[in-house]
C-alpha cells in the first residue's frame, strides 16, 4: 500500500508488516527504550529498496541521511499504519 509523507514522498509500505507479531515485537522494543531497533523496523516495514528510497529523500546537503529525518519520516509512516489500522 502506498503511504505518503506531508512532504509529498510516496513510499509503498508493506501490508503484512499490519499483521505481524514479530513487527509488534520490534515497536515495543523501541517504546522500552531500544531505539536502535528503528532500522530493522524500517526494513520490515518498507522493504530494502524503500529503506534506501527514504533514505535518499531525506539527505542533506552534507550527503548523509540524518538520523533525526530518517526517524522523523518513520513516525510520520507508522502514525499512518495506526490510523490505517483503526
């Protein structure tokens, strides 16, 4: 399914990531504090190819993702699935 940041990005974002034990294991990992769990999380979610394909959308001038867009953009994505889900 395709999800789409205020920004304009499309990304598609993978639908059985909705119904995934172990993708409801990696969030709650994150909420205890593990915040390097983000990554894995990304890649679930969207897959290697839209991973990079965020990534690429949210580099600086400086020619590196910041870390603070790339989880920036992740919440804006999982606040959508959580909508989706209701």
């Amino acid at each position: 399914m395709k999800a789409v940041l205020k920004d304009g990005f499309e990304v598609e974002i993978r639908e059985e990531c909705l119904d995934d034990w172990d993708f409801l294991e990696l969030l709650n990992e994150i909420d205890e504090g593990n915040g390097g769990k983000i990554v894995r999380v990304a890649k679930v979610m969207l897959g290697e190819e839209g991973t990079n394909s965020l990534k690429e959308h949210v580099k600086e001038t400086a020619g590196k993702a910041s870390v603070d867009a790339m989880v920036g953009a992740l919440s804006e994505l999982l606040e959508s699935l959580s909508e989706l889900k209701n």
